[in-house]
C-alpha cells in the first residue's frame, strides 16, 4: 500500500508539473482541476492506508489537513507565478486602421507594420524620415488612433525633430486619456496587455503593471498608449 502512495505522488507531481510549467498553461483553472484530484486522490489513499494499518487517529488528521490545504490553492498559484515572474517573450499587439503596433514586455521596445495605405506591408523602421512623415500625414487625414500611435512611435525610436518636420508642435495632437473608440472588444483588450482568454484578475493586474511602467507618459510614452492600456484592463475587468 505505501509503494502505491509513493507512486501515486509521483505521477500527481509529474502531471502537476507539466502543466504548470509549459508555456502558456500556467491557468487557474488548470491549478484548480490539479488541485482537486490531487487532493481526492490523496485522501483516499492515505485514508485507507491509515485505516488498514490500524492508525484511524492518522486518518483523522489526514482528512482535516487535505480540505485546508486546497482550500488554499490559489495562494499557492499566485506564489508559483510570482516566483516564475513573467513569461518570456511575451508581445502586446496594438492595430489601427494603418498600423500594427507590437511591444516586447521584457525590453519595451516597439515594431511597427504598416497594414493599409501607401506603405502597406511595410515595417516602420524600414522607412527613411521622408517616409515617415508621408504616411504620418496620410494617418492624420484618415485615422486619429493610427497618428497616435504613429506619433508614439516617433517619439520613442527616432532622433529627427519630426514634429516640426511634419509641422505639428508637441501638444497638437491634443492627447487625452481616452481613446476614439471609447469601448473596446475583449479580444482587443487581450492582445494589448498580450493575454490569453480566460485570463485571471492577478494575470490582468500583473501584465498592466508591466505595460505600464514601460508606456507611461513619465517613462517616454504617451498619453494615447497609457490610456489603450488603461481601457484594455477596465475591459477585462469587467467581464
């Protein structure tokens, strides 16, 4: 019967471990459906280890202890996740009319491809300045989110004095803390903050912490990117 218990721990860790440890797998519904067998399993088994040994009082102890500890799963999970910090390679996706607009969480740099108009399928840093400043004027025509955006860009990755090469002072684009749009599509909300569905409050909370410390306005971002970031945690939030 121990040999049993012994093995059946192993294959539990083995599974658990899996699962917590593949990239993208690490969900709380995952923990929880591990948790719950886990835990099924080891009561069982440990109960009718205690029972057959003759030590109920050991039994007795075991089926108190299992309930409190996955009572207290989620602390666990959130412990395993903060310890692991943020997974590798992950980008947030921002698109307009004009662009699509991706950010690296682990070195907040920014790529852009253009996806409609003159330049389409082209990357933003493969245009020269007299590129640029083309198509910041056809986004200003046609698009506000999309000069916003592009605008961001500029101000983040290129040396040139664009503003006054396009003819537009800092502060013209009149930048608020809302976006045109006003509403935004979950599935929107999750490519900015580079989530997945069914996404936890924590996983939420964590990835507009990251975003935001490297898109806020004091840190050289701008009013448009901190409040798309803002609106996609409210989004999710709510949901």
């Amino acid at each position: 019967m121990l040999i049993f218990v012994y093995l059946l721990f192993a294959l539990v860790t083995v599974f658990a471990l899996y699962y917590l440890f593949r990239p993208g797998a690490l969900t709380q519904t995952i923990v929880s459906k591990i948790a719950r067998f886990a835990g099924a399993a080891l009561l069982a088994v440990l109960t009718l280890y205690f029972m057959s040994t003759g030590k109920g009082a050991h039994a007795l102890y075991v089926a108190a202890l299992v309930p409190a500890v996955l009572l207290n799963w989620r602390n666990l999970f959130h412990a395993i996740k903060s310890a692991k910090g943020p997974t590798p390679g992950k980008v947030s996706e921002v698109e307009s009319m004009y662009l699509r607009m991706t950010l690296d969480h682990d070195s907040g740099s920014t790529q852009g491809v253009v996806i409609f108009g003159a330049f389409s399928g082209k990357r933003l840093d493969e245009l020269d300045q007299e590129s640029l400043l083309k198509l910041l004027t056809e986004c200003r025509l046609n698009d506000e989110d999309s000069a916003r955006l592009l605008e961001a860009w500029l101000d983040r990755t290129q040396n040139f004095d664009w503003r006054n090469a396009s003819g537009h002072e800092k502060g013209d684009t009149n930048e608020t803390h809302s976006t045109s749009s006003g509403a935004m599509p979950p599935e929107e909300a999750l490519r900015i903050l580079g989530l997945q569905a069914g996404a936890t409050k924590h996983e939420i909370n964590e990835a507009y912490k990251r975003l935001i410390s490297k898109i806020h306005p004091d840190q050289g971002g701008t009013d448009y990117l901190a409040a798309k970031i803002n609106l996609a945690r409210e989004t999710l939030q709510t949901l």
